[in-house]
C-alpha cells in the first residue's frame, strides 16, 4: 500500500493575479523530438507563452531564432530561451 505522502503530491495554487500564456514546458512536452522549426510553428505556432516580458506568440519568437531543426525538448527550449530570456514571468491584476 502507498505510503499516505505519495499520494497528497498536488500543490495547492494560491489566489492572485493570473498569469497569461502557456509555460515553455508546457508547449515543448507536446512536440515530438527532433523536430523542424517549421514543424512546430505549424503545430504551434498560435500558442501564447509566458515571458518575462509578457505574453508572446510562439511563431514570434521563433523568428528570433536561427536554428532549423531542433534534436532534442532541451535544445528547443534553449533556443527559445535565448530569446525570450530567463527570468520571473510577471503577473497581472485582474
């Protein structure tokens, strides 16, 4: 039998401001790896994510970047990264 800990794994979000978009793992998780940046702009292209300086549609961003063909979930998310930066996402009053 499951010990009582493993099964209370969810986290409780508190209340507050929301945050629009999709997280970058989000997006990447349901893409198939390696993949052609026109692939995922096809597929993906539309979806909205999370940035440190607000939202921004992912065909945006890709434009950014020079890559054709990403081999791997970590060289995608890299490559977005770079241009999207590293940092908190801000939150909006709602």
């Amino acid at each position: 039998m499951a010990d009582d800990s493993e099964d209370n794994l969810a986290v409780e979000l508190g209340e507050g401001p929301a945050v629009e978009g999709a997280p970058l793992a989000r997006v990447s998780a349901r893409l198939m790896w390696g993949s052609e940046k026109s692939a995922i702009e096809a597929r993906e292209g539309d979806t909205v994510l999370r940035t440190p300086d607000g939202p921004r549609e992912l065909a945006d961003v890709l434009t950014a970047v020079d890559s054709t063909y990403f081999g791997t979930r970590q060289e995608f998310e890299n490559a977005v990264r770079d241009v999207i930066g590293h940092g908190p996402v801000p939150t909006t009053e709602g």
